[in-house]
C-alpha cells in the first residue's frame, strides 16, 4: 500500500492543477446526474416483518386511500364564540374549500372542535408519502390559511407532509465548527496556507461525498436525516485527515525534501494511516447492517459512502494541494531554510510529555482513577430510556408544537399520537359483524380514549379503525398501550373469525423501532468490536493492544452515553440545554456506538503506531510511550478539538436526533483526546509493559507481511 500510495502522492503532485480542475469537474458532472435521476431522501421508516410494517404494507397495497401520509391543519380562536362565530365560519369554510382543491389532496375530513369551540382541526390526505411530494405542497397549504389572522384565527400544522417540507434552520452550527476549525489549524500550523489547504480538502471532499450520496439517493432510499449525519462526520473526519497529511509534508519539507517529493512520502506514510483509519471507520459503520434494521443500515451507508470519499480526497487531492502551495505551508521565518530543521521543534509536546510521564509513573493509580471518572460519566446511561419524542420537544413557536400543544389541551394529550388498527378481512365471512366486535373490545381497552368508526376499501376486503390513546405519544403507556393491543385485545376481538389486524401509525413504528434496536444492539456491540480487534490484530501485530484498545473506547463510549441521557433526560440537563425532558430517539445509542468505536480507532492508530516506531528505534516501552504521547499530542488535541465543535455546532438545529448524536460523539471525543490519551492510555500501557506487544509466533506468521503504519 505505502508504495502505491507513494506513487498515487507523486503522480498528483506532478500535476496539481490538472488534479484539482478534475476534481471540481466530478463535482459539477455528479450535480447534473443527481438531478437526472431525481435524487431525494425518505422519511419512511421501514422495519421489516414488524406489526407496523405490516399494517403500512396492507394499507399500500388494498386500501391506497389511507396509506398516503397527511397534514392535519389545527385552528384556534380565543374569541367569546370561539370558532362558531360569523365571521370565523366564513374564514374556515374558505380555507378549507382552497385546500380540498390542492393537487394531490385525497381527502379532507369534516372540521372537528373542542369541547369549548376554540380549537378546531382537520386531517389533510394526500394521495402519496411525504416524500414523494414537494415544498409546493406545504406551501400551498400554508397559502390557504394565512388570511386566518384577520379573523383573529391562529392557524398552525403539524404530521408527515408538515415535517418532510418545512423550512429547516440554517446551517449556523456547520459554520461555526468550520470557523473553529479554521482558528484552530492557523494556531496548531501558523501558516494560512497550510489552514487553506486543510480546510478547502475537506470542504471539497465534503461536497463530494454528498453529490455522490445524492446521486446513490436516486436509487436508493436514504433517510431524510442521514445527510445531516453524514455531513457531521464526513466534515470532522475529512479535516483530521487532511491535518495529519499536511502535519507529515511540513516535517518532509524540513527534512530537506522538494515539494513533490514530500508531497509523495507524505502520502505513502500518512497516507496509509489515513486509508487504514477510514477503512477502520468505514467497517465500524457499515456493521450496522447486521441488526437487520434497514433504516438504521442505510443510515450507516450514508455515513460510510461520505466517509471513505473524504479518506480517498485526502490521498488524491491534499498532494495536489499541497505542491501548489509548497513551501507557503511552513511558517514564514522557515520557508527560506532548506534543510535544517530534522523534525518538529523540540517544544512539541513537552507538556504531554510531562503528563505522561506522571501517569507512568504511577500507572495503578492513574489507570483506576481515569476508569472509575468515566464509569461516573457513564453512569446515568444505566437510566437510558429509548423512544422518539414528539413535537412537544420542539422549539417554542414551532408551529408543529404549536398544532400538538393544541390538540393536546383542546382533544387530549393522546389525540397526538393516533394507533392506525388495519384489517385483512380477505378470509372473513361476516365483515360487518367482525368490525363490530373488534371496535368493541377496543373501545374497552384501559388506556383508549376513544375509536372512530372502521372505514372500508371499496372491494371491502381491507379496513381502517384509528384508535386515540389517553396518554401521550412518547409516553410510556402508550408502548404498553401497543403491546395490549397486539397480544390481548386484538386477538379477542378477532376469535372465531378469518381476520386479521395489525397495529401501526407512526406512534406503534417507532415503538417497534426501539424494540428492534433494544433485541439487536448487543451483536451490533460484538460484531463491531469484533471486527475492530481483527484488524488492530493485523495493523498492530499484538492480542493485548487491541484488547486495551477496546476497553478503552468502551468507556469512552460509555460516557458518552451517560451525559446524553443526562442532558435530555433529567431535569438539571435539559435546564443547561434549554430542551424539553425526553426520550432518547431509539436509533442515536446504536449510530453512536457504530460511529464512535471507528472514530477512537483512527486516534489509537494514531498513536499506538508512534509508540512502535519509538520502540523499534531502540527505545524502552516506556520511554516509546512517552515519546509517541508527545508526538502526537498537539495533532490528535487540535484534531480532537476540531472534531468536537463540528459536532457541537450541530447542536444548533431544531432536529432532536441530530442534537443528540452531535452532543454523543463530541463528549466522547473531548473524553477520548483528554482523559483517554493523557491519563489512562499512559497508566494502562505502562502497567502492560512489553506484554502489550506480545503476539503467538505462529498468529504472527500466518498474518503474513506486517503493514508499517507511519505517521
């Protein structure tokens, strides 16, 4: 590998413009296939041989009136007369014709008030998903209700078609980390043109990555939030990567190299850390294949496609880069020496150093001290409630949390999350008499508010009964809800009879989804880890480093966990963030584990392999840990602390999910590149000694040819 990358870095760098020119044409060429093929991302939710998929698939398939998603319109009026008076009538009967008239709207139920007529709503039905429609959709409904004001009738909306097409917040966050970034690399570098290249690497590979994923979107469904996810990572992992490319050409350029030849060397050292931590990465990710649970799988395979199109930008294009500016990338008092400095100055590190050598010193003490803090931070995770929160956690204002606090105080707080009941009635005799007896023992069901009448297709073999609970959507006894129903009352109702029923809706979807990601994230945790040693074994030629490799991540991961469920779980946490308490949305601990235990991995390699490289220069273990620990400090911190504002600058959105994985992944990372690296990586292989190296003679040879893995 290090040879090809070797000559890959020459040939580039022999013809840098013609490299970059490209490169952007890719950019332009892959933008006009994208919209070609009519790229797009999905917000359907599909979870295979599941209750809720089922009861999707039959409503597809037999009754297509009902499977289209919808938009419910909420009114309100704080008038004397309510929403009955003259005038407020009149206003609402016009709105509503306009909106019957919209294209793509199936149906439109009757306007339906609180008990005091000051609230009132009706259910917009589309004759497809969200999806598949447009912003002209949304749009065209929110024309139809503006002129509401001037009868002193707020209007606001909520529901799929409202989520998919609504006006997203500005990307301020990505901004912010990417200004971060661009500081903290001018500090770590002192030269704008080393920070030019790094950053405008990893921006280009960025839009790259994504025009592919759009592209790749056309063809497959990817979830509407994956691009977020895959942006987050794609922009922190392409910039580490560019850094530690540029960090090795500077010291090649200061060993006397020319440009190109630096450019090269640098590729095939580098280089081959850079694609080994992004297969690392791209492999962590893709395990989240194994749950079985699509949505969750595809969502890896957006951040996997970002990610690997960000490591293949690193060796293609920072080389490139790299010749055009040359020698810029140095500071400036060093750009007209030739050859005297051998390596970085001797300041490099000195304080890491310090520190490491405190924790080897007393490594018992230094290694428990550093694992009983993370197993603190960890703690709360043991409380970790999974779900999805509603749209009563969106921001104040919002207008979806407008609609739900609305229908929540006008209809009740269940009239939020409705369970969708659909009906085979292909091998029943008696239709009429089956609907009867089912919506019977529903309405008895404890935890059911009430049961709207069953609604037929037209060759009558299918139905559709909706059923309010008396709690809310992310309440838990709306998931018990769900489980009665499934395991007693339908099954009642249904005795004797041919029929069958399926519970869905999106309220039953997500609970399934928690369901499936509960059953299936301990092989997620096995297969991952699994993996990860195996190729720790190959890079490292060692049982035991990977071993305290993983430990490691685990309780970096682990804390993580702990300050998420206590940021939006307790009430001190969702205080210091300004949220509402709720649940964790079912797929974030999965993501982040997948995510996260590739992440850790790049920085072990990182620094383990400055460690051997110490040590197969004579150096005692010891003292290569302490050498590899000062080597290293100043890149993984400056790359750490990069990584960790772009995660925290997604915090800044409105999307719940995303706020919870960026928060996730930039505690482990501040964790990760402090305690992790300065305290227990130093007490842990101290302790170890030589016996970290240690690997069976025979393992070692059947490994065949060991990969060198130089920083």
């Amino acid at each position: 590998m290090k040879n090809t990358l070797y000559k890959l870095g020459k040939r580039v760098a022999s013809k840098p413009k013609r490299v970059l020119f490209t490169f952007i044409a890719t950019i332009v060429v892959l933008t006009s296939v994208a919209g070609a093929v009519g790229a797009g991302f999905t917000t359907e939710v599909r979870l295979g041989n599941t209750d809720s998929q089922k009861a999707s698939d039959l409503l597809v398939s037999q009754f297509p009136a009902a499977s289209g998603d919808s938009a419910t319109v909420v009114f309100h009026s704080e008038s004397s007369q309510g929403l009955l008076s003259t005038q407020a009538s009149q206003a609402l009967e016009s709105s509503i014709s306009e909106i019957k008239g919209q294209v793509d709207v199936e149906s439109i139920t009757p306007i339906q008030y609180s008990a005091d007529n000051k609230t009132g709503f009706v259910n917009v039905q589309y004759s497809d998903l969200a999806a598949n429609l447009s912003a002209e959709h949304l749009s065209r409904l929110e024309t139809a209700v503006e002129d509401l004001d001037k009868s002193a009738i707020e209007a606001s909306m909520r529901g799929p078609v409202v989520d998919r097409w609504r006006d997203r917040m500005p990307p301020v966050g990505e901004f912010i980390g990417i200004f971060a970034a661009i500081i903290l690399v001018t500090l770590l570098f002192r030269s704008f043109f080393a920070t030019l290249v790094t950053i405008g690497a990893a921006l280009l590979g960025l839009v790259l990555g994504n025009t592919v994923l759009a592209v790749i979107s056309g063809f497959i469904d990817i979830p509407s939030v994956a691009p977020t996810i895959a942006i987050m990572l794609g922009l922190g992992a392409g910039i580490d990567y560019a850094l530690f490319l540029v960090a090795r050409y500077r010291a090649r350029l200061r060993a006397g190299d020319d440009p190109v030849t630096a450019a090269a060397n640098a590729n095939s050292t580098t280089g081959t850390s850079v694609v080994t931590a992004g297969a690392v990465v791209v492999v962590s990710i893709l395990g989240l294949y194994v749950t079985g649970i699509d949505v969750i799988g595809r969502m890896g395979l957006a951040a996997a496609i970002v990610v690997t199109i960000s490591a293949l930008t690193a060796v293609v294009l920072v080389p490139a880069l790299l010749k055009m500016a040359g020698r810029k990338v140095l500071p400036r008092k060093e750009r007209k020496a030739l050859s005297t400095i051998t390596e970085e100055p001797s300041s490099e590190g000195r304080r890491a150093r310090k520190i490491a050598t405190v924790m080897a010193n007393k490594p018992w003490t230094s290694t428990i001290a550093a694992t009983l803090a993370l197993l603190f931070l960890a703690a709360p995770a043991t409380s970790l409630n999974l779900g999805q929160p509603d749209d009563s956690n969106r921001p104040a204002g919002d207008t979806m949390r407008v609609a739900y606090e609305r229908l929540s105080d006008g209809f009740g707080p269940g009239f939020n999350g409705p369970l969708v009941i659909a009906v085979d009635l292909k091998e029943d005799s008696d239709k009429q008499a089956t609907l009867a007896s089912l919506s019977t023992e529903l309405s008895n069901a404890e935890g059911v508010k009430s049961v709207a009448p069953a609604l037929l297709n037209s060759a009558e073999d299918t139905a559709v009964i909706s059923v309010i609970p008396t709690t809310a959507p992310q309440d838990s006894k709306t998931s018990d809800l769900v489980k009665q129903l499934r395991e007693e009352v339908i099954p009642a109702g249904l005795e004797g009879t041919g029929a069958k029923a399926y519970v869905g809706g999106q309220t039953a979807t997500f609970d399934d989804l928690a369901t499936k990601v509960q059953d299936s994230l301990l092989l997620l945790v096995l297969v991952v880890v699994g993996l990860s040693l195996l190729l720790l074994t190959y890079f490292f030629r060692s049982i035991t480093l990977p071993l305290a490799s993983a430990f490691m991540n685990l309780l970096s991961i682990g804390a993580a966990y702990g300050v998420v469920t206590l940021a939006f779980q307790t009430e001190l946490g969702t205080q210091i963030l300004g949220v509402d308490q709720q649940p964790i949305v079912s797929f974030v601990p999965m993501l982040m584990f997948a995510i996260l235990f590739g992440l850790s991995m790049d920085y072990n390699v990182f620094l383990i392999s400055a460690v051997r490289e110490a040590k197969e220069r004579g150096d005692t273990a010891r003292q290569a840990l302490i050498s590899g620990i000062g080597r290293t400090a100043s890149l993984i911190s400056t790359a750490g602390a990069i990584m960790a504002l772009v995660f925290l600058g997604f915090m800044m959105t409105d999307e719940t999910e995303v706020k919870m994985i960026g928060l996730g992944l930039a505690v482990a990372v501040i964790v990760d590149v402090t305690l992790v690296r300065l305290v227990l990586a130093p007490g842990l292989l101290s302790l170890l000694g030589d016996k970290a190296w240690w690997i069976p003679s025979w393992l070692n040879k059947a490994l065949g040819k060991e990969v060198k893995i130089d920083h």
